[in-house]
C-alpha cells in the first residue's frame, strides 16, 4: 500500500512555546502552542502522516528550578530529573489539549491525543559525567554558588559573565524506555507527545531504573525516539527556515538537500554552531545511517511545505 501514513518525529524548537522576549506566563505559552498546533492540525489533514511530537523545555524547567530555589524553606526542593518530570507533564497538557481543540474545530476530534512521561535510558560511565558542561537554572553570584557547590556537592560554573551557574552532565541516549507503549499508542492511532525536553534521564542496574541529574540534547533524544518507533521521516523544527553554510558571514548560502556524507564533510569542516545547529545535523545524520527515511530541518512556519520537498534542508542517504 503506497498511501499508508508514515510515522513522523516532529522535534519543536523552544520558539513553538516561547518566544524570545517573553516572560513565559502560562497565557503567552499557550498563545504559542496553539500557533505550532495549528501546524500540526494541517498535517493530521493532510492524511499522510501518523505524528509523534517531542519538545524542548528549557525555559520551563529553569522556571521550575527557580521556583523550588526560592521556595525550598517552605517546600522541599526536587532534584533536577523530577524538575524535567513536572515540565513534561506541563507542556504535554499545553499540547495535547490545545491540539485537540483545534482537531475538534474541523471534525477530527475523535483522534486520540496523550503524553507519555518518558524515561530515557543512559550510561552511567557516559564520560559526560565526568564532564559536566549543561548551564540549568538560575544565575548565582560567586559566593552563593561555591556555598551550593559546598553543601549540594552541585558543579558550578561562570556562564559568559553573567554570573554562576549549576553545570549538569549531557550524557547520550541510549534507549527511550517507554518505547513499547509509545508503539501501542501510534497503532491505535494517537497522536503521541512524549521525550520532552530530551526525556528524564535514567540509569538501568539489574533491569531496576533510577533517576540522575543530567540533560539530554532534546534532538539526540527526539532522534533516539524516531528510531524507536520507526519513524520514516524525522522532522526538526528550529528558528531558521534552512541549514545555512558559512552562517553569518558574506558568503552565507541555504542549502535544500544533504547526503548523510555530505553532512558529515560540513559537520567537520566547522559549518555547524556546537549547542545550535550541530546537534540537530548529528541527529539527523543518526536517524538516517539507523535505517531513516529522511530527516528534514526547518522553521515551523515551513513544515509543512518542509514535508512536501518545497522548503526546508532534507538529509538521505544519496
């Protein structure tokens, strides 16, 4: 069957809930989840694509952290890998109602619409442990930091001279755990949100999994997710409408397609800003070598022109 719908990985850039500028009350994000769903309701029309949707979440976790900084003589503060628990669980519900709304809008709110919490299995010898590099949370003077690096054993950091921050571990991801009821979902025709903000960090010992504080790169993430699933297409949305080369600089040029070797070359020859766009070509360069269809980078705005070949960068194999 030609028409079957293919599983898609959509991975939402921090811009599809916040926009920079805001200052991220649940109305401004809304506003903005509704605009990024109604791109998704134009691909549940279309009729070709079974989506699964995943998402950044740092802005809400650092509002998170902040919130249990400044509350922790009154309320116990949670570590950092139950803050990314509470934001997967705060955006979900922004998307999944906001999705239904507009799908009941044109007759289609039948479809099902459901986060899962998910857990995402790393290495405990990551040597990302060893080197814990991820800015989270609040600015810190110097004093306060070394006093939270001293009483919370936290690894602290001066972040550009802007102040102190906590550096957490990146470690890779290895599996999605909760990649079978994720399956089950997609074959009963939901549309699944799930791995938000890169997932919840978990180490497996004896088959037993436990949280750790770390961060993993929601790309990394969404791409592990894709290959889980099987997903043909993995589509990465960020605030640029192309891969650029030479970004920036006079001789600055959008590029529409990529080989995986092609990639490659530009990855190494230094085309890709570390933090930015490089993680989000290494993700699509994994998905494709894992056996993936195509992986597709643009801004929301184009994803749907993206999907159809008439904008954004496409990644395949040749």
């Amino acid at each position: 069957m030609t028409n079957e719908k293919k599983v898609t990985v959509i991975a939402l850039g921090g811009n599809a809930i916040l926009q920079p500028g805001q200052k991220g009350t649940f109305e401004e994000q809304m506003a903005n989840v509704e605009t990024t769903c109604r791109q998704l309701t134009q691909m549940v029309l279309s009729g070709k694509y079974k989506l699964v949707i995943t998402h950044g979440n740092g802005p809400q976790v650092g509002n998170i952290l902040l919130q249990n900084e400044t509350a922790k003589d009154v309320a116990a503060p949670m570590p950092l890998y139950v803050c990314g628990a509470e934001s997967q669980g705060l955006i979900g519900y922004m998307i999944q109602q906001s999705l239904h709304n507009l799908l009941q809008e044109v007759g289609k709110g039948d479809i099902p619409v459901a986060t899962v919490v998910t857990q995402v299995v790393v290495d405990e010898n990551d040597p990302a442990f060893q080197n814990p590099s991820k800015p989270v949370g609040p600015f810190y003077s110097e004093e306060e930091a070394k006093r939270l690096a001293e009483e919370k054993g936290y690894v602290v950091k001066e972040d550009a001279g802007r102040g102190w921050r906590r550096v957490v571990p990146s470690p890779d991801p290895i599996e999605i755990f909760e990649k079978e009821a994720i399956r089950q979902l997609i074959a009963a025709r939901s549309i699944v949100i799930a791995s938000g903000g890169g997932g919840i960090p978990v180490v497996k010992k004896d088959g037993k999994l436990a949280g750790v504080d770390a961060v993993i790169d929601k790309d990394l993430a969404g791409e592990r997710l894709a290959v889980d699933v099987e997903a043909k297409i993995f589509l990465i949305l960020t605030d640029v409408d192309e891969v650029k080369l030479n970004y920036k600089t006079p001789q600055e040029r959008g590029i529409s397609h990529m080989t995986v070797e092609e990639a490659k070359r530009y990855r190494e020859e230094g085309h890709f800003a570390k933090g930015s766009m490089e993680p989000k070509v290494r993700a699509a360069i994994r998905f494709i070598e894992a056996g993936g269809e195509r992986a597709i980078i643009t801004s929301l705005g184009k994803a749907m022109e993206a999907l159809e070949g008439k904008a954004g960068t496409t990644i395949t194999k040749n």
